[in-house]
C-alpha cells in the first residue's frame, strides 16, 4: 500500500471507480463550521475531489449507545446542535439533508450479528453536519449516521467496518468523524502541542501505514498513552471503523495533520482504490 501526505496527491491518484473511497476527519471544535480555518478549507477541496456519492453513512463520536449498534432510518434527519456555550451563529447552522430510509434498514440487517436496531429520533449531530457542510454544502447526497456501541472492545470497531465495507461497491461513502487524539481536559488555548498527543498522533499514522489495525485496537499494549489521548475512547472509535472497512489494496492519504489547541489531534485520512 503507498502512503500519499497531501490533497495534491490525493486529487491525483483519485481515478475514477465505482469502489468509493473511505473518509476519516479530524473534526475538532465546533467553530470549524462557521470559520475559515485551515481545516474548513481542506474539507471543502476534499468534497470537490471526492467522488459523488450515492450515499453517505456517517460515524461520528456524538452518537454513543449502550450495548447496541443504532441505525437512523429517518427520511428527514435533524440538525442537531449538541453543545453549550457558543455564538448564536452556530445553533443557526442547518443541514437539510434527506437520510436515505431503505438502505438504513438494510444496514441494520448487515448489522444483524452486531445488535444493530432501528431509529428514528437522532439525525446528524455536530461530528456530521459539521464536516458535511464542507465536503457537500448543497446537502443533496442523502445522510444517515449508526451509533457506536460504547460497551463494546476497539476491535469491535474494526469488525464493524469490516461488515460495511461492502457498501463502498453500492456509491456508498463511509465517513468516520472524531479525533486521533481528543483530551479536552488537556486543551491549552494558544499552547504547543503536547509531547504525549504527537507521540499517539504519530503511532497512529504509522500503524495505518503499515495496516497494523489490530496494534491500533490492543488496549492493553496502548496502556497510558491512550488514556492520555483518550480519557474517553469515543472519538478515536471512529477512525478505527475506517481502517477496518479498508483493503489492503488502498492507498491512504493524510491531511490536516495539525495538533490544535495542545491536545486535540486534526489528523484526517482517506482509504482509496490505488
């Protein structure tokens, strides 16, 4: 597999095919949605590289359940606006996106061995419409995310996306949305990045460069410094369903590899046909 580190490459070696590629942003604050940032600007030219979709299946670290796996069939998903504490500007952010009914049901029948289940009460959180707003800022791809089963292992994940991957052979773009590394008890506004965030942020790529995902879900061999990235696993949970939805026949390209605020990893990564 060969590593590409930027979206040159990227728009590059992006031929068309009919195996859509997989996404991982690196989501960080919610701000990113209504400023110009380094980030907001490569996820637009990401969507304009992109491939167009015949639907989207988000992933995002905002939608947590116990013991199973959620899949929003709803026609018409909300925008959900899941934070405290910021401009009014951002609660007005709207995604009038369609969710895509059918093929959720049917995810929740490819689900069937991982408790996968019905809704029709969440819709698109802020680790979706977010990113979205960039990559498809007409919102005309239909949209529909699937919880992530917190009582679960990291290797569960993986297995998760290994079961989805067959929806990348239907138009079917898999986007995953969290963070590499995300201790917001940690965050220093202005603060360089902090020694333990590059050295996860750093085993991370390496480990997606060599394919080795199952190092990637060992919480044992991780130890202290994924404690330290993650007091809570729930946004690097995510970029493992990415990996694990991969072949060993992609190409990954990085982005946005920036540590923000001291401790809050915007590594973002796309899986896609060589």
């Amino acid at each position: 597999m060969n590593t590409a580190h930027s979206l040159r490459n990227l728009r590059e070696s992006l031929a068309p095919s009919e195996r859509m590629p997989l996404v991982f942003l690196g989501h960080g604050s919610p701000m990113n949605a209504i400023e110009d940032t380094e980030y907001s600007r490569a996820w637009t030219k990401l969507g304009q590289t992109l491939p167009r979709p015949n639907a989207i299946l988000v992933v995002s670290a905002h939608w947590m359940t116990q013991g199973t796996t959620l899949v929003d069939v709803s026609a018409l998903p909300r925008t959900i606006h899941d934070f405290r504490g910021f401009p009014e500007d951002l609660f007005a952010q709207q995604y009038p996106a369609h969710g895509a009914p059918k093929l959720a049901r049917e995810v929740v029948s490819i689900l069937a061995s991982h408790h996968a289940e019905e809704d029709d009460t969440w819709g698109l959180d802020h680790g979706a419409w977010t990113v979205l707003k960039f990559l498809y800022p007409n919102a005309d791809v239909p949209v529909f995310q699937i919880s992530i089963d917190m009582t679960r292992d990291l290797r569960y994940q993986l297995e998760i996306g290994k079961t989805l991957s067959e929806l990348r052979d239907r138009g079917v773009l898999i986007l995953g949305s969290g963070n590499v590394v995300h201790n917001l008890g940690a965050m220093q506004y202005g603060g360089k990045p902090q020694d333990f965030a590059l050295e996860f942020d750093k085993l991370v790529a390496d480990r997606l460069t060599e394919r080795d995902f199952s190092a990637l879900a060992d919480r044992r061999s991780l130890g202290a410094l994924l404690q330290m990235a993650h007091p809570s696993v729930d946004h690097y949970l995510p970029a493992l369903t990415i990996a694990g939805a991969s072949t060993e026949k992609d190409q990954l390209t990085f982005m946005t590899d920036a540590i923000d605020l001291g401790s809050v990893s915007m590594r973002s990564f796309v899986f896609h046909d060589n």
